[in-house]
C-alpha cells in the first residue's frame, strides 16, 4: 500500500503562483486556497502540517492586515501547525511580526521555489518529530506524571503538585487538607523526593491508628527503663528521620498534652526520649495532613493554635477525585494494568459501560476506593473486558451542584466532558473528538476556549 503524501496548504491569490507552488511539490497532496475563509475551511477539513502563506490577500492584497487575520486563525485553531509566510521584498518587519504571532519561518518574493521547498521539508519534519515527543510524553509509563509519581491530567491536581514543588527546598512545615483517600501520603513523599532532604529517611505516621498511651513513644522514643516493657532504648520517628522528613496524618488526633510537646520540638528543634535527662538536636522537617477541620478544633479546644501556626506555615489543599474530572478514568487503566498483572493476566481493560460507570461515579472514598474497586473487578472480571457490573457501583447521587445561568451550565458541562473524554482516550485528538462527537477542528477550538490540554 503506498504511503500517504502529507499535506500542504498554500494561501495565494496569485493563480499563476498558485499553479506553479502547486506543481512544485510532488511529494506533497497540495490544497490551494486564494483568501482567507477558503484557507479556514481548508484548515478545518484538510488539517494540514504545513501551510505557506501570503500575508498579501484580498480584501488588502497590497498589505498584510488579511495576511494576519489568517496567521491568527491558524494558530488558534491549530496551533502546531508550520506556517510559512510569504513577504515583499525588504518586508523584514512585517516577517518578524509572522514570527512573533506563531508563523514558524519566512520567505521573500520573488519566490525562489528550492528555497521555500528546503524550508517546507524541515518544517514537515519537524513537525513529525514534535508530535512523536507529544505521544512519547503522554504515554511514559502509560499515564500523566507530575511530581514524580503522581498520575494526574486534572489542572486542580497539577496546580497542587507545582505548590508542593516550589516550597519543597524550603524548611517550611507543610499542611495538606483533604479528604480520606485523596492521596496525602503520596504528595507529602513526592514533597520530601523533591526536597534537598531527598537523601534523608522518609518516615510516616498515622496520629489517628496509635493508641494515645502508645503515641509519645512512638514520636519521641524511649530510654531503656522508663516503662514497663521496656527493655531497650529506642529512637522514636522523629529522630528516625532526622535529615529527612516526618509525615504526620491525622495530625488532628494527636492528645493535647503530647501537643505541648510537638510544640516544643518545632520552636527549639530538640526531643527529649520518655525516660531521658538530656536533649537531642534533630533536624527533621515536619509534614502534616487530615481531614478534619483544625480551626473549628481550636475553637473547641481540641488543638492547639500556637502549634497550628507552627505546621500550617504552608497549606496545600488537595481536591477531591470527584474535583478532578477525568483522573479517575486515567487512574483506573493504570490499577488495571497494575492488578491484571498480578492477579489475572487476561484482563486487558475496561468495557465501555465501565469506563461510563467510573465517569459518573462521585468516589466518596477518592483515591481508595476507586482502586480497591478496581482492585476487585480484576480479580472478580470472567473476560477480558472489565464491565459495570463487575466495578459493583450503584446508580450515582445525583449532582447538587447549581450554576449561576445556562451559559455557565453549558461551559461547566462542556469542561467535564472534554475532560472525561480526553482522559478515556489518553489524549488522543481523533478519538477525543469521535467520543464527544465533534469534529477535531471544533474539539481545538474548545480546547482554547476553556483553556485545557490534551
């Protein structure tokens, strides 16, 4: 089968020149256009890599203002496209200007025909290898990495990921809010991964899983003696992780009187062990995280605000998975391919009715719980599609969520679904688009409306 000659748009209103640029590239399946909503339209249904255009058309052939409305239009609705502009002789301002707005080179009259075919082959080409690097990033491993192994495509996650990561070489105490299942854990270890700290230990806790006669030990250590049982001295974790960082979850649980104690740790940096004479110099840096609401537990009485200002120098707070549109869908294939793996190798994906179920699912338990019901569909799933009913979700709450009019409605509506798609599809325009049942032109110009990526 012979191979498919890419295409090339040529804006002229010159026939003459349109004839000649026409016949000189045989290697290319050539589209001529002689103004701008012909050039548009051609645009739209031909979507061609590389376009030559001559800033000279008609209603101002003897200026360039049409010339630039073209050049605009292309780059807004399709903004990888090569456009090679065409100016008058010692025109350079007006080729500066082309590259300014997005043109990528440029080309004086009277048209030397090799010259511009050099130019429009490297243009090709490199347009080649620029969408092979846009295909190579979005599939590393399979999904969208930020901050070394969080998996989002969500704007929300990826603003608190950037967060994380301009405060990570600093010594700040760091806060994350968010509810149970949203991944705490994982941006406080991608924080500390991303820190100067990242050669130190990595120690975590739950406040919330120890009893509290246990806790103070558990923190601060033990000498040898200084209880019943024991039989040893011991290190507690904030000594473990001393050059490194200690994560605190659940930080809301932690007994006031041990509070006074924390306290004390962040305003001097030294521990005493329960049982001990002496100080300790430590110089661990503190993440903390819960999903309670600390201010009103200062209100009760139940937490400390002098400490809270001591941790919550920075507070990141992490959306929901419902907040993230998309995510779950994107998260979903990777826990598939992680579990099939493991636990039954014939599962190759998901059904459509799956990927519908998990689009419209509000994961109340996020994270978590969308993986342990992955985790169950694969071991529980007889083919090699995942369908609805082995995820075992029921019908979804309805949305309570009310828009301020129908214009917000229809933008709200439009995100989430361009979102959705996008992520069902890995990002690929073709089938985003065949999804949403758009043309891809209209899916580009959705895409820049609402300011999102594939």
């Amino acid at each position: 089968m012979a191979e498919t000659k890419p295409r090339l748009l040529v804006v002229e209103d010159d026939a003459g020149l349109q004839a000649q640029l026409k016949w000189a590239y045989p290697d290319f399946e050539v589209t001529v256009a002689g103004d701008r909503a012909s050039a548009i339209a051609a645009l739209r249904s031909e979507e061609p890599p590389v376009v030559t255009l001559d800033l000279g058309l008609p209603p101002d052939p003897d200026g360039t203002s049409e010339g630039f409305a073209v050049l605009d239009e292309i780059m807004a609705l399709k903004p990888d496209t090569k456009v090679i502009v065409a100016t008058g002789h010692g025109a350079r301002d007006s080729a500066l200007q082309a590259i300014s707005c997005g043109a990528y080179d440029f080309y004086q009259k009277p048209v030397d025909i090799d010259a511009i075919g050099l130019i429009v082959r490297r243009a090709l080409a490199l347009h080649r290898i620029e969408g092979e690097n846009r295909q190579l990033a979005a599939k590393a491993d399979g999904n969208h990495k930020v901050l070394g192994r969080l998996i989002t495509s969500a704007p929300e996650m990826v603003k608190v990921a950037r967060t994380i990561e301009r405060v990570a070489n600093t010594n700040v105490s760091v806060m994350l809010l968010g509810a149970s299942g949203t991944g705490k854990e994982l941006l406080a270890r991608g924080l500390h991964e991303a820190s100067d700290r990242a050669d130190g230990a990595f120690i975590a806790i739950n406040c919330a899983a120890i009893p509290e006669t246990l806790l103070e030990s558990e923190l601060f250590g033990h000498e040898k003696g200084a209880f019943t049982g024991a039989v040893k001295t011991t290190e507690g974790k904030i000594e473990q992780a001393n050059g490194g960082t200690l994560f605190l979850d659940e930080v809301g649980d932690i007994p006031l009187q041990l509070q006074v104690k924390l306290l004390r740790f962040l305003q001097e940096r030294v521990i005493e062990r329960i049982g001990a004479r002496r100080s300790i110099d430590v110089d661990t840096r503190i993440v903390c995280a819960t999903h309670q609401n600390l201010e009103a537990m200062i209100a009760d009485g139940r937490f400390r605000e002098d400490l809270y200002y001591r941790l919550a120098e920075i507070v990141v707070k992490i959306p929901s998975l419902a907040e993230r549109p998309g995510d779950a869908t994107l998260l979903a294939k990777v826990f598939l391919q992680r579990f099939a793996r493991e636990m039954n190798p014939q599962v190759k994906g998901f059904a459509a009715d799956a990927l519908t179920a998990i689009d419209s699912w509000p994961w109340p338990g996020n994270v978590r719980e969308l993986e342990n019901r992955v985790k169950r569909a694969v071991i529980m799933a007889d083919a090699k599609l995942v369908g609805a009913a082995d995820l075992d979700l029921g019908a979804p709450a309805e949305d309570a969520a009310q828009t301020l009019n129908l214009k917000a409605a229809r933008e709200t509506a439009d995100r989430k679904a361009i979102r959705h798609a996008l992520a069902r599809s890995e990002g690929n325009i073709s089938s985003t688009a065949k999804l949403l049942g758009i043309s891809r032109p209209t899916l580009y110009d959705l895409l820049k409306q609402y300011d999102l990526h594939a």
